[in-house]
C-alpha cells in the first residue's frame, strides 16, 4: 500500500527542537529509500503582547512581549509502508506540534 504524498508540518517555539525533530524525520525517511523534499521553512510567525507596567498609573509605560512560531514542511514522495511504520515509532520532542496530511 503506498500513498501519493505526505506532507509534514512541524510547528514549535523552539526553533532547536523543530530542527532537531526535521533531522529524526528526514533520517528515518532515508534508511527507507523513501524520496524527502525539505524541510522547507515557514516564515516565522510573531506574536506581540502590550502589557501596562503599573496597573493604576503611568499609561505611557508599557512592556511588549512577543511570542515567535517556527515552522517547516517535509513533502514526502511514494512513501512505503516501512516508512509510516519507521515514523510511528520516532520520539519527537513535547514541544513540536505534527501536522500529517495524506
């Protein structure tokens, strides 16, 4: 049984676990001989939060804080059945979020 395509999309925080997770990944598809395009990168995602310092006074103080979203994607093309197995079995980091699409 083997698919057209699969697409993986890795989001994280932490822009060392997304490409220590792209490595896993890409090794796992290779000891396969499964065809891999990637990881191509995502523009990274801000998010920028404006907070009062002092909760009374002093509305011309403020602090931002921003929260940065790292992403890529890894086409992989006529994937095998050991190669979906190879990836079920891959210890990914807590802090990666694994889109799979088929």
């Amino acid at each position: 049984m083997t698919q057209k395509k699969i697409r993986i999309k890795l989001k994280t925080y932490d822009h060392t676990l997304l490409q220590s997770s792209c490595n896993s990944i890409i090794t796992a598809a290779n000891q396969t001989n499964t065809k891999c395009i990637g990881p191509i990168p995502i523009p990274t995602k801000r998010k920028v939060y404006c907070l009062l310092r002092s909760p009374h006074v002093d509305k011309d103080s403020r602090e931002h804080f921003e929260i940065r979203i790292y992403s890529k994607i890894i086409d992989m093309y006529q994937p095998s059945t050991k190669t979906i197995d190879a990836l079920m079995k891959l210890n990914i980091p807590a802090g990666v979020d694994i889109e799979i699409k088929l």
